[in-house]
C-alpha cells in the first residue's frame, strides 16, 4: 500500500452556491479562473467546472493535482485571489473536501 505524502496526487472538490441574482456575474469569473488556471498550471491534471443540474444556484470544481507544489501553485496564482474575492461577493455556501487518488491495478485475466 502506498503511503500519503506530498508527492501523492490528490482530488479537490470545491463544492458552493451562488446568489440568486449573481449567476451570470459568477459565471463570467469562474470563465476566466477556469482559462487561467488551464493555462497556467501545469500541475493541475484534470479540473472541471459544473453547475448542478438540479439546482442551477449550485456549482462544484472537480480538481485533480499532481501533488502538495501544485496545490501552492494554485493558490499563488493571481486569477484565483481574484476569483476568491469576487466569490465573498457572489456566493453564499462554500465546501472543500480532498481525497487521495488511489493507486488502481489492472489485473489481466
């Protein structure tokens, strides 16, 4: 079993509303985070952005990282501090969780 450190890959769900009223401000800042971050960041893997089809106020990043360094290139970069403020604004509800990316082991049969 491998262990957990900061070189492990890892997964970040930010989970959060936004303000009836704020929905189209929000997107057009998430846009740019979004296009900012792909760019950027190379540690990054994979991140989606989506918009719960249940609750159009509800929004959720499924962000994957390389390791610990890319989670700290994330948070320095710029686009995200702007994104932050603007979401103290535009948001009501916000949640993070992280988890470890397991190692899977094909087996041929």
């Amino acid at each position: 079993m491998s262990s957990f450190g900061s070189d492990t890959p890892f997964m970040l769900l930010a989970k959060l509303k936004v303000k009836e009223d704020k929905v189209a401000k929000y997107l057009e800042i998430a846009d740019k985070t979004d296009k900012a971050v792909e760019a950027e960041e190379p540690g990054m893997l994979y991140h989606t952005f989506d918009q719960d089809p249940d609750d159009p106020l509800r929004f959720v990043w499924s962000e994957v990282y390389k390791n610990d360094d890319a989670l700290l290139a994330h948070l320095a970069n710029p686009a995200l501090g702007v994104y932050l403020e603007a979401y103290a604004e535009l948001g009501t509800d916000l949640s993070v969780d992280f988890t470890e990316l397991l190692e899977i082991k094909l087996l041929k049969l």
